[in-house]
C-alpha cells in the first residue's frame, strides 16, 4: 500500500470516530496541490544531470503551508504527498496556524559535491518561487531528511536575491542559522519535542503499569535508529536530562548495541573518526542495521525514514514503547500487530511536531523583526532583584550578602531566546498529549486515531468557521 494511502487509512479510523459530513471529511484529506519539476544540474566535471523536484500543499484552510524539504532517493510523488498531509495533521494538533506543506529533491545527497548541493538547492528555490511555492504568506520550507541550515541559508539568499519582498523576506523559509534570522533551539527542537513527548508519554503510572514499566524515564533502555538531527539530538537530551540509557544505535552502515548503555556523543565521534559506527567499543555489532529494531528495549525510536517496522518484523519489535520521530517508520499493517500486542505507539504526527512549532517561533521573529526576549530580558532581571531585595528587608532574619547573591545568581534571570522557546514547545507538547490521550480515553481508541482525530476536529472547525469559498 502507498504512503498516502496508509495515511489515508489511519485518517478514515479516525474519521469513523466523528460524524462531520463526509464531503468535508474528503476535502480535509484531500491534497490541494502537488507540483513536480525537473531541472538540470551542471556537475563540477561539466556533464549535465536532471534533477527531480518536489512540492505538494495539502490544505490552505490556514496560510501559509509549512513543510520541510528532504533530499533522499525514495523522494516521490506518494512519499510528497502523504507527508504533506501528515504535515497539515501535526500543526493542527500544536495548534500552529499553518496549512500542511512538503518539498523534496530525488537524490542521493552523499553523491553530490557541496558546490552540486548548492547549486541543486539554489535551482530548486528558483523553480519554487517561479510557480509561487514560495514566500512569508505563501509556503514557508524547513529542514528535513537530509537538509539543514545550511541549505535553509541558500534558499533565503536565493529567494531574496529573486525577489523584492524587501521587509519580510526572511520569512521565506525556517531552520536557517541563528545569524540570518534562525531562532536559538530550532535545530534540536524536533528532537526536544520528542524528548518530551517520551517523557509524556511515560509520566502516566496506568499507562505504564499496562507495559509493564515504572513511570518515568529513570532506568529505561532506549534504541535509536538513525544519527542525523532528529535521531542525534533525542538521544542526546534523553542523556542528558533523564536517567534513560542508550543501549543501542542503528545506522545505514550497521547497528551497536550495548545493554549497559552508551555514550550519544561518543558514539558519534567514533563514526567521524573510522567512517562507521560498527566496531564502538564494548558494544556488539548488528548486521544487517534493521535488526537492531529487533532487539531488547523499553523505548524503541525510530528516527530515519518511513515504513522500517512492517507486517515482515513488527511480531518482533520487543520494545514495549515505539516513540515515532521520523515520519510514517509503522506501517498500517505493523500498526495493527503491534497495537494488538499492546505496545504503546506514541504517533509521528503528534511526537515529532517540536520541529513546526518552533519554526512557528522562527517565522514570528522574522515577521515581529525582534529576538524573542529581547525587550523584556533584563526588566525580568531587575524585577527579580527588586522582590528578592523587598523579601529580605520585609523579613526580621536578614539575608547574608552571599546567600542574597546566590538567589539572585539562581532566580534573578530574565529569560533567554533559547529559554523562551525550549518553554513553549515543553507547554505545546505537554499540552497537546493532555489532548490526545483524554481523546483515546474518552473514545476507546488508540493514541493514534485519537491524534488523527484532534487534527481532523480542528481542521474541520476551521471549515465551519469560514465555510466553504465560493
Ligand atoms: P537527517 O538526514 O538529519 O538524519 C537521518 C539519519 O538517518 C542519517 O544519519 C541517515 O544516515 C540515517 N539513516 C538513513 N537510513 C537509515 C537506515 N536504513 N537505518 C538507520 N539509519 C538510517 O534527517 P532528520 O532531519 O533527522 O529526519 C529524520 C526523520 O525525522 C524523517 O522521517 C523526517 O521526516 C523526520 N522529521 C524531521 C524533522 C526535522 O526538523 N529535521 C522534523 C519532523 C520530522
């Protein structure tokens, strides 16, 4: 079954669970709009390659679209759509008022020189802008599978070198870096969002008593599969601020596992270093890659592409927690095995939302021209001050010097960009699982179909709201 059509199916269970007219329900699934192009690139030996580009629009019941442009060889139609559609899905349930987007380049990145990427990405910008794919109220791209802020730099100097939207332009696009208008946290963001979807997910003592697990992340062994953005960064804050241990990795080369845990980053260094990172010492190699899925864990987070865990070895996924990063890893088929298993399937279109949100706070920095924190940062400061002082003159026992110092050093803070931001999506995610998991509760479902079902009531709100144009 397609990618689109496996979405479309989880739609429909969800669907089944409303009773909003069925021609309304048909056009929220339904995609507005899928351009697909083809350009040429002049390699740096001089011969010529074609080059297939992607970008669908889902649904413009909120503008602009927003959608993450991937660079990967499995790039189509299919793929373009249905994750469009999944992008529409998961603004509507953080409540970002954006429609669903997706872009994609059919290319295997590692084949391309850093001039061909930049020429690929460039080209493809301007085919964007030609067809109006592209701009602050139009269709705002990000990074995704095999993009990141490097490419989002050359799209924002292509799209402003191409046109005269001379004081919003730097809208065009998010994920850029943090001195061309980036905000600070976006390029962990997603990996922060399914941090603390995870941690959600796993606060709940009746849900976890049903796995069979304690609540908390204290002590529970985590699979990672795939290193890039997402995948690097999960395991990094799930290391660095939970008690979870890394017991194994999956990459394209092979996997490691180690049930005494791992270090994220020196992990990752030992792949720098020898090309690889089978051979991570201490740990036992995994071949073929896919087998790591396979092996024992609490928390299983598949972080590379879609369809990895399918009818073929879902009966034996031993993870009791699957905690979806990438985009469609489950299969509807595997969907249905594993649920019946009883395994807690935290779903992509809600777990992996940390990305939109905070391009979301990207995209209004750029608009409102201002840091976030910028004006209120050392008036938060001062205020602190000012009760700490108040609180010791009020009080008879007078603070000493340092212990007034150490308060102020430890509350007396006003809020950073980064800090600002990690707040929001912390309340977006915690928000949005409250959400969906009274959802499942209240209806008996899966927390699957209660998300679909969150994003389909909201969207379809949308449609009541400004009714059908003409
Ligand atoms: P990335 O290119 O940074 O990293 C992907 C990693 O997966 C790479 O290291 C790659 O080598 C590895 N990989 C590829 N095939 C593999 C395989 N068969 N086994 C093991 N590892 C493999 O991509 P990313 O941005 O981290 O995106 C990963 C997933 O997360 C995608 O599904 C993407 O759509 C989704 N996602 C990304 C973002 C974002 O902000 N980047 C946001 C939401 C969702």
């Amino acid at each position: 079954m397609s990618f689109f059509a496996q979405v479309n199916q989880m739609f429909e269970a969800a669907a089944a669970e409303t009773d909003h007219p069925t021609g309304l329900l048909q056009q929220i699934r339904a995609c507005d709009n899928i351009t697909r192009f083809d350009f040429p690139l002049r390699r740096d030996d001089g011969s010529v390659d074609v080059i297939s580009g992607y970008r669908a629009e889902h649904s413009h019941h909120k503008q602009p679209t927003k959608g993450g442009i991937r660079y990967a060889t499995a790039v189509n139609v299919d793929e373009i759509t249905a994750l469009s559609a999944l992008m529409s899905y998961k603004c509507a349930i953080v409540d970002v008022p954006f429609g669903g987007a997706k872009g994609g380049v059919q290319i295997d990145r590692r084949e391309y020189s850093d001039a061909e990427l930049e020429r690929i990405t460039r080209r493809y910008t301007f085919e964007l802008i030609r067809k109006n794919h592209i701009g602050p109220g139009v269709d705002v791209p990000a990074p995704d599978y095999g993009t990141g802020s490097r490419e989002m730099a050359w799209i924002l100097d292509t799209y402003n070198q191409m046109t005269d939207d001379q004081l919003n332009g730097l809208a065009c696009v998010t994920g850029k870096p943090v001195g061309q208008g980036g905000v600070r946290g976006r390029d962990e963001a997603t990996g922060r969002g399914v941090f603390y979807g995870i941690r959600e997910a796993c606060s709940y003592e009746d849900d976890m008593k049903k796995l069979g697990l304690k609540t908390g992340l204290d002590g529970k062994s985590v699979i990672v599969q795939g290193l890039g953005n997402v995948g690097y960064h999960t395991a990094k804050i799930l290391q660095e601020e939970s008690g979870a241990q890394l017991v194994g990795f999956a990459e394209i080369e092979g996997g490691i596992y180690d049930p005494d845990g791992m270090d994220v980053d020196a992990v990752v260094e030992h792949r720098e270093e020898t090309g690889s990172i089978l051979g991570f010492p201490g740990a036992q190699n995994i071949d073929p890659t896919e087998k790591t899925l396979e092996l024992e864990c609490d928390i299983l987070v598949p972080a590379a592409l879609e369809s990895v865990i399918t009818e073929e070895n879902a009966d034996r996924i031993q993870a009791k927690i699957i905690a979806e990063a990438a985009n469609g890893p489950v299969t509807t088929a595997a969907d249905d095995i594993l649920q019946e298993k009883g395994v807690l399937i935290v779903p992509d279109l809600y777990l992996n939302a940390g990305g939109v949100t905070v391009s979301y706070f990207e995209w209004l920095r750029n608009l409102s021209h201002v840091r976030h924190g910028r004006m209120s940062r050392r008036f938060e400061e001062r205020n602190a001050e000012r009760i700490l002082h108040a609180v010791d003159e009020l009080t008879t026992e007078h603070f000493d010097k340092k212990l007034l110092d150490d308060l102020i050093e430890r509350i007396g803070f006003g809020a950073s960009e980064k800090d600002l931001v990690n707040s929001g999506l912390e309340d977006t995610m915690i928000f949005a699982y409250g959400e969906i998991r009274d959802l499942r509760n209240e209806h008996d479902i899966n927390l699957r179909t209660a998300a679909y079902k969150n994003a389909i009531d909201k969207i379809a709100q949308s449609y009541f709201d400004l009714r059908i144009f003409p």
